[in-house]
C-alpha cells in the first residue's frame, strides 16, 4: 500500500491530538467534576492526575506509535502476538460504541444551533429538550415495558443531522491524514480556541458572574482526603486525553521519526488541562448569571453532562443581551469540539484495518461510516437518551479503563526489552553529558508511575465502581438494560477483538504498511 502516511508539520500534529482531546465531556463535563468535588481544591487532585498518570500514559502510547510506527493492534502484537486483541478490543468498542451516540450527541448541537437562532424551546427549555425535541420515552402504563426497551421510532430531525455530520467526518477521514485530518484541524482548532476565549470573556462580564466563579473555584480542602474526588480527578484526565482510545498510538505513529515524544506529550497533556479549567470559567459565570437572574442559589441552576448543555444554557441564552448569537457561537463550539474528536476515532479504527488487511483508505473509510452512520440510528429513537446513557456508562468505566491498565501493566513489566524506554529518551531533544541526570529522571519517573501508579490509581476506580454496581442498578435502570446494553456492549466488542485478532495478516507485521 505504499509508504506510511505521514504528518505534514508537528505543529498538525499536535493541533490533531489536541482536537482528539478537547472534546464534549471538556465543556460540559469538568466544570460539574470539579464543583462536586471540591471546587478549587478539586484543581490539586487533578493536576497530580495529570502528571503521575494523564502524560506518562500519553508519552506510553506516543512513544509506542512512533516506535513501531503503527497503529495500536499491530503495536501490540509487535511487543507481543497474544496482545494483539487489546488494540483491537480499544478501537473495536470504541468505534462501534464510543463513536456511535457520540456523533448522535454532536447531532443535537448541529440541531441546537438551529435552535438558538429562534430560541425554538421557548419558556421551558426542559420540557422542549425531552418531551419534544427527544421524545423521550416512558414506561408502557401497566409497567411491562421500561422506558429502556420502549424504543418508539427515529426522530427524523436527528437523523437528518447525524447523516450530515457522518458526512463532514467521511469528508475529512476520506482524503487522508495531511490533505484531509490535518488541513481540517488547522482549521478547526484556531476557530475553536477563537470562540472559546470569546465566548468566555462575554461570560466574565456578566452580571452575576463573580457568584458561578467563587462557586468553582472555592476550595472545600475537607474534600482532598476523600477516595471519590481522587477517583473523579484520575477518571476525568484518563478521559478527556483520549487515554485507552487508541487514538494516540495511530496518530503519533504518522510523526517523522526526529519527533520529541517528550515535549509533544506535555503540549497535549497540559494543553487539554488548561482548556478544561478555563471553559469552566465561562461555564460557571454562565451558571451565576443564571442564579442572579432567577433569584436562587446556584445548587438550584448547576447540572451535569447533558442538562448543562441543553437546558441550563437555552435557559441562560433566553435572557442574555444578543443572546441568539450567543447560543448560536456555543452550540458551534460543541460541534467543532465533537468533530474534531469523532475523526480522531474513525482514524484510529482506519489505521488499524490499513496495517493488517490489503484495503485502500477510501474503501475503509467510506465502509466505516456507511456502517456507522446505521448504527448511530439505534441512538435517535425515543429510548436513544437512555441507550447513551447506559453504553456511555459502561464503555468508559469499565472498556477504556481496563484498557488503561493493561496497556501499562504489558509495557511497565511485561515488555521485556528496553526499546521503548530508550526510545523516549533519544527523543527528548536534549544531547550533552549536562542533561543526562534530566533524563534518567524522566525515565525513572515515567516507569515508576506506568508499573505503580496508573495500574493502581485505574484499578482502585474500577473496583470502587463495580462495588456501586453491585449495591445499586446504574441509574435504576432495568437489570436487562444492563446487561444487554452495558455489559453486552462491552463483551461482544471484546469477542469481535479476539475474532479479528485471529484473522491473518495480509501484510507482515513486522514491515511499512
């Protein structure tokens, strides 16, 4: 198939792993982590998150894309052939399940920016975004069907836009990685950060900011010695890096082999950080605004994940000065963030069937998104609200996790030369007996935590999980819901990962693909 696709400069590079990053969850979902947990104080957990097991995961997966030059099953099963199923097990469930109601979600922004020109939800955002907009379901009367499996029909409006955002992927992925993924990001990622700063600063100046911000910044210090807010900050960093995903192998495996491994993961790793604590600046004035306006405390106007995106902000947009436009520029942030993260995924599942199989990026990518966009449609019926909730649930806790910790546990201690580990240091652009102590403690403090503390940190928030799931169904949801949406979505991915992996290599494994 010729020579390995290659990044036109770094800085695409970066801008890419940074688009991959910076996804939904960062807008919507670390304001609400860091209020629950802590307020400020919350900031220490998460950045010790970041630096024991956010970088020195990320320079792993660099580092062994670009030292195998691969995507993640043939990096794996170059350690090893019997780990071949754990690269493919991580972009098997997360295209087929990840990808899938995650471009569902970012078809209700395209439908919301729509919306915010109009303020179409009127009075009660609430009611409009589930009981017209979603159609949310409910159980049957007599209690023999739960709202879970009352699946209803497909909402057209959603449909419509789920197709054309399948399309803008197939569009990008379709003509490779410099003329496609890396054009697309230096356009993206500046018109993002644009709308970001905008946006923020609007926020900043709103009467009522200063309550949101002194509520999200605040340090609770009581919270540091809680398990929980350690776990929120190890979970938070591990998922918004896109740790687990894939992602990253296959991108860094596209790098000139000059690359500094080092640098690039602490552009990305710290790069994604600040933008999350920033956007909570806007959030959280957004949030003040909204509890001046009403006259109640912000406990009462703070909600997690989807209720911030499309009932607190149509709420808040509602009674802002130019609010249309305001809604209109956040909605197209949540589209441009959800993009640029969703042609992250599709590349990663792309690169992977390139290096195994004799087929051609086009007849990939065009299949991978035909396909995905069928299966996206199990996510827009009257039931999608709960069918995303329950997949989302138990992919990220349980598939990407264990991912998490495998992949540190094979490399930490079971990759038995030391290739990857000279690799990272040849490439932290440093020469001269001078840096030689800096980079031994690079390295000791990049192995220390890849064997003890990711493995450990990961491990202690599966447990503390499974331990919920036992005591308590997720959410009250019916146990069948669980079991085949959940813990079914997460088995038959992992089956599907040991069948590909079995199938043999129409290239060898061991050459350019």
């Amino acid at each position: 198939m010729g020579q390995r696709s290659k990044w036109g400069t770094n800085r695409g590079f970066l801008l890419a792993a940074i688009g991959s990053a910076v996804g939904l969850g960062n807008i919507w979902r670390f304001p609400y982590v860091a209020y629950e947990n802590g307020g400020g104080a919350f900031l220490l957990p998460y950045f010790v998150a970041l630096l024991t097991a956010g970088i020195p995961i990320l320079m792993l997966e660099f580092a062994l894309g670009h030292q195998r030059e691969a995507s993640a099953p043939k990096a794996f099963r170059l350690i090893d052939p019997k780990w071949e199923w754990l690269g493919w097990w991580s972009v098997i469930f997360v295209m087929f399940g990840i990808e899938l109601y995650y471009i569902v979600i970012i078809g209700w922004c395209a439908n919301y920016m729509v919306f915010s020109a109009f303020e179409s939800w009127g009075n009660d955002a609430n009611a409009f975004f589930f009981d017209e907009f979603l159609q949310t379901s409910t159980a049957s009367e007599d209690g023999s069907v739960s709202a879970v499996w009352n699946i209803g029909t497909m909402r057209w409006r959603i449909v419509i836009a789920v197709a054309i955002v399948w399309f803008v992927n197939w569009t990008i992925t379709y003509r490779g990685v410099q003329k496609g993924i890396e054009r697309a990001v230096m356009i993206m990622m500046p018109v993002l950060l644009a709308i970001t700063v905008l946006i923020t600063v609007w926020a900043l100046f709103l009467e009522g900011a200063k309550v949101g911000i002194e509520h999200y910044v605040t340090p609770d210090f009581s919270r540091i010695t809680d398990l929980k807010v350690w776990i929120a900050a190890y979970g938070q960093i591990f998922f918004s890096l896109s740790l687990g995903f894939g992602i990253m192998i296959a991108y860094s495996s596209y790098l000139p082999r000059d690359a500094n491994i080092f640098k690039n993961s602490l552009i990305v790793g710290f790069s994604n950080s600040f933008y999350e604590v920033f956007v909570g600046f806007g959030v959280f004035s957004i949030l003040g605004y909204m509890a001046t306006q009403q006259g109640v405390g912000l406990d009462e106007v703070v909600t997690q994940s989807l209720g911030l995106a499309f009932v607190a902000y149509p709420t808040a947009i509602s009674t802002l000065p130019f609010g249309q436009l305001f809604g209109v520029l956040f909605f197209f942030l949540l589209l441009i963030a959800g993009i640029s993260s969703s042609i992250s995924i599709i590349e990663a599942f792309t690169s992977a069937v390139m290096d195994k199989f004799t087929l051609s990026r086009k007849k990939i990518v065009t299949t991978l998104c035909l396909v995905g966009f069928f299966g996206s449609l199990l996510f827009t019926t009257n039931s999608g609200l709960f069918w995303v909730d329950i997949v989302d649930h138990f992919l990220n806790h349980y598939g990407l996790i264990t991912v998490g910790i495998i992949e540190a546990l094979i490399v930490g201690w079971l990759y038995r030369t030391d290739q990857l580990k000279s690799h990272i240091v040849t490439n932290l652009g440093l020469s001269g007996t001078r840096h030689r102590l800096f980079k031994y403690v690079v390295l000791q403090l990049w192995l220390y935590s890849v064997r003890f503390i990711t493995p450990v940190a990961l491990g202690i928030a599966i447990v503390h999980s499974l331990i919920q799931e036992f005591r308590t169904p997720y959410e009250g949801y019916p146990i069948s819901g669980i079991l085949i949406l959940g813990v079914g979505w997460v088995l038959v991915t992992h089956l599907f990962a040991f069948g590909v992996s079995g199938l043999p290599w129409q290239k060898t494994p061991e050459s350019e693909s």
